[in-house]
C-alpha cells in the first residue's frame, strides 16, 4: 500500500501556534509485505505426525510523515515516502501431534522467532523527541528480540461416573531482547535531567530477558446430555514477578432443543514487557510527559512490577434452530494491577527533576454486551450480524476511560451465493460514538479541543468472488462505498501551553483517518 500523502490532513489540523504553526499530523504509512512459509508433514504413522515449519518475512514501511508531538520539520519531511523502519521475522518450529486406539491424543511443539526492528535514530527527549535524528551516527539502529517456545499436552478421555477429557501440559517461554535504539537516553549532558543514583548515566546495558514456565490442567465433564462443565487452573512462574494461579470454570447447559445457557468465570493473567521491568529502560520528558511535576521528569522500568491479572465473568443465552442463531453475552473483566506509567513519583536527583516508574494501578473494570443473529434469509442468501455494545472501560482509581473506543460497534454482512462459482458479499459497519480520556497526561481535568467527540458513523462495502477454475479465484470489490471520512486533527491532548507562544492543540477522539472510498482486486491460487 502507499502513504497517505503527506498534506492529508491540511485543513483539518488542530490549533497550532509559534514554532508549531506550520506542522501538519500524518496520515497513514504505506506498508510494503515481503512473505514466505512452508511446512512439511510426515505421517510417520497411523494417528502420528511431524511437521516442520520455517518462515521469513520482511515488512517496511513508506513514511507518511507521522511523529511522536506531529511536530515535523524539514529533515522529517524530507523522508516522506522513504522507507523509515524494517521488520525482519523469522520463524522455525518442529510438531508432533499423536493419537492412539484409546482416544489419547498429544501436541507437542518447539518453536523459534527472532524478530528485528531496524529503523532510523530519533530523538528522545524535548522538543526533537520522536522526530528522526538528522545527527545520528548511524543510519538504522536494531532492536533484536529472541522468543523460545516449548509446549506440550496431552488429552485423556476418562470414563468414570461421567465421560470425561482431562488435558494435562506445560509450557516454557524464554524472550531475550538487545535494544540499541530506546536504551540510550543519556542522563547528563543536552536533553537531560542529571544523574540518577546507582544508574549509570551513558553506559546502560542494552539487554533485557524474561522466562515463563508453565503448568494447565482442564478437564471437560458431561455431566449429563446437556450439561458440560469445564473447570481448569493455570501456574505461570515469571523470572521477575514471581508466581500467578489461575483458575477458571465454565458451564454450558442446554435449555430443550434450541437454547443453551453459557457462563465462565476464569482469572487471566499478562506479564509485564520486557520494556517495563527493566530499570535500564528510562524515558525523559521536559514537562509534557509528567504527570504531577512542574518541571522534567524521568520513567524508569520498574523491576518490582506485579503481573496483571483480571477476574472475567460472562453469561449468555443461546438460540438455535434451522439454521436460524440468536445469542446475547454480558461479560465483565475486573482488572487488579494494570500496568501503566506511575502517577506518583517514586524520587527527585540533585536537580530536582521527578522520577517515576511503571506501576500497578489498583483496578480498572471492562464491562460490556455482545450479540449475534444469523439469518437464513433463502437457500443462497445468509445474513449475519454481530454488536459489542460497551458499557463501561475505567479506571477505579482516577475514573478515566482506558481508551477510545466506539460505545458500540456492529458488523452486518449479506451473502449471496449467486451460482456455484460466483457469490457476492455487501457489508456494513456501525461505529458509536466515540470519547476521548477525561483527564490529560498531568492528570488536570481534559479542556477544550481534548474534549471533542467523534459521533457514531458507518461504512459500507461490495465485493464478489469468482471461482475461475478449481485453483484459481478472482476477488474484487469496494471498500467504503460512499466515501466516508474523518480526518485526524492530531493527538489527543494539547502539547505545550494554549495560553502560551507555542502550542498544538489536542484533538480529542480525532486522532485517526478513515480512509476514502476504495476499490481493489486480488487473485488467489491454490495447488
């Protein structure tokens, strides 16, 4: 794809003044998917198989301008359309998949991934942060992450007092990371905010590492004809953060013939990024960035991080007849220790510049409605639909919203199969209203522009699929049929002061472009 030209947005910019006056936010990057994988099977024997599988895949970008504050200047708009940052995968795993007479079943697998990020120098702090560095001594910096994956289970159907299929496994997960590029803020000298004790000011080390080792069972019990009860319980124990249970129960029970009642309660677990438990990693902010300090401040990783972990509930109803479905789902995730930037600084150096750190936030809360119906509208017509409507995304604490995103969202598609090699597809998206965060970076009330709100909208679009031979298929289509558009105005929240020289204005919910009516065509071939 190509980058949105870089003056997209001209005309819908918010308020900028001073230095800022002239600068425009980016639209979207061109992205250039260079793709190969391959697998090779042996079923060495009944029920038995091995596969290798080996992958590599180039991604690079087409700059369309976009920096950290949309602040740009010349040498940043001298890359429009330049390739900025490349991101290199390769990946290697072995399987073996089992099964025998007696029903038992085994998956098994190691698994390889190194991934690099190449990209070009930027700045990192003050006015030049995430603006690429014209001064760099090098041309591209890497960022090289090492994934190790072991894994394996195994499935035993048990036939006592009810049918049973208890799964057992383990897993082990080692992440090592060398970072060039985000490790090298320095602490003393231009752009900084003087020395931290006990770490060193230039000469940080650039690696990072993390283990999981892992430990599941579940079992699957039908208690009776229609009633199946699911419960599990998972151990993760973290190089850094210590130990985590998990345990989780699900019941489905069926309600006559066409309606089954579905609930789960199960305790989730994400551990922090390798970024954000390493005390090495420190980011430096002039005052745009802290949340409670006049002046500059830093945000250190934080090696005595907690594990996220959250309680998520859910229950639904399910109808199904005929080929007709129907179903509603209430689900609630309660959050304990999310992971974000600290709100309270944790100490001040010699200079007076804060220092904060990534902390755990007490709790926050996701609660919201799913649906679905699927309509057999005839023999060739299918209709289906599916709305997330939600109704809460907070944080405890402060009362914020944890993001933006639409009160609702629904998807509605119509498909014909017109003959046996040709079907036909229109599809509809319906977008909520959409808020923006209800305080700043600095924790003050969000004024103004920040407050702007994006009102509910929809997409529509046609496609068809013909199956020129039994290998070969001819996709076209239109994406956004009439031509709906948002323009992104900037950021979400103001940089700099609005009452002073130089400033860019927030943007509210405005942050992101919805791209233009669309048209396209693919083949596909298979063999």
């Amino acid at each position: 794809t190509q980058a949105d030209a870089w003056d997209i947005n001209q005309g819908h910019q918010s308020a900028r003044a001073g230095t800022y006056a002239t600068t425009l936010p980016a639209g979207r990057e061109g992205v250039i998917n260079k793709d190969i994988n391959g697998v090779v099977r042996w079923d060495f024997a009944p029920l038995q198989s091995l596969e290798l599988e080996a992958g590599y895949s180039r991604q690079g970008n087409l700059y369309a301008g976009d920096t950290q504050n949309t602040n740009s200047d010349a040498y940043t708009r001298s890359k429009y359309g330049d390739e900025t940052n490349r991101l290199y995968r390769q990946n290697y795993s072995l399987t073996w998949n089992g099964g025998w007479d007696n029903g038992v079943t085994t998956s098994n697998w190691v698994q390889y991934e190194h991934t690099r990020n190449s990209r070009i120098p930027e700045g990192l702090a003050g006015g030049t942060e995430g603006k690429f560095n014209e001064k760099a001594a090098q041309d591209f910096v890497d960022i090289d992450l090492d994934d190790v994956m072991l894994h394996s289970e195994v499935n035993l159907p048990i036939d006592f007092l009810v049918n049973q299929t208890l799964t057992l496994g383990t897993e082990w997960n080692q992440q090592r990371m060398k970072d060039l590029s985000s490790n090298t803020q320095a602490l003393t000298g231009t752009n900084t905010g003087g020395a931290i004790d006990g770490v060193s000011a230039t000469d940080r080390s650039p690696y990072s590492k993390a283990e999981i080792f892992s430990l599941f069972a579940e079992n699957n019990m039908e208690l009776t004809d229609s009633t199946i009860v699911t419960p599990g319980l998972r151990f993760d124990h973290h190089s850094i953060v210590g130990n985590n249970w998990s345990p989780a129960l699900n019941i489905s029970q069926g309600l006559g013939d066409d309606f089954t009642l579905k609930m789960g309660i199960a305790r989730a677990y994400k551990a922090p990024s390798l970024y954000q438990t390493n005390p090495n990693y420190i980011l430096y902010s002039k005052g745009q960035g802290c949340y409670a300090s006049a002046g500059g401040c830093y945000l250190q990783g934080n090696d005595d991080l907690k594990a996220e972990t959250s309680i998520n509930k859910e229950i639904g109803l399910e109808f199904k007849r005929d080929g007709w479905l129907a179903g509603v789902t209430w689900f609630r995730n309660d959050y304990r220790n999310k992971i974000e930037a600290g709100y309270v600084a944790v100490g001040q150096n010699a200079v007076g510049t804060d220092l904060y750190q990534w902390d755990n936030v007490p709790k926050a809360v996701v609660e919201g409605l799913e649906g679905s119906l699927n309509v057999p509208v005839s023999e060739t017509v299918m209709w289906t639909n599916n709305i997330t409507y939600m109704l809460k995304s907070e944080n405890k604490t402060t009362g914020d919203r944890l993001s933006i995103i639409p009160e609702y969202t629904l998807n509605s598609t119509l498909s014909w199969q017109a003959r046996e090699d040709l079907s036909m597809q229109t599809t509809f998206t319906w977008y909520g209203k959409q808020q923006p965060k209800k305080y700043n970076y600095k924790g003050q009330p969000a004024v103004g522009p920040e407050t702007k709100e994006i009102s509910p909208y929809s997409i529509v679009g046609l496609s068809a699929t013909w199956d020129v031979t039994k290998n070969v298929s001819l996709t076209g289509g239109v994406d956004n049929l009439f031509d709906k558009r948002l323009w992104r105005a900037g950021n979400a929240q103001t940089t700099g002061d609005l009452a002073g020289a130089n400033y860019i204005a927030g943007a509210g919910a405005y942050t992101y472009n919805e791209p233009g009516r669309t048209w396209y065509m693919s083949i596909n071939t298979h063999f």
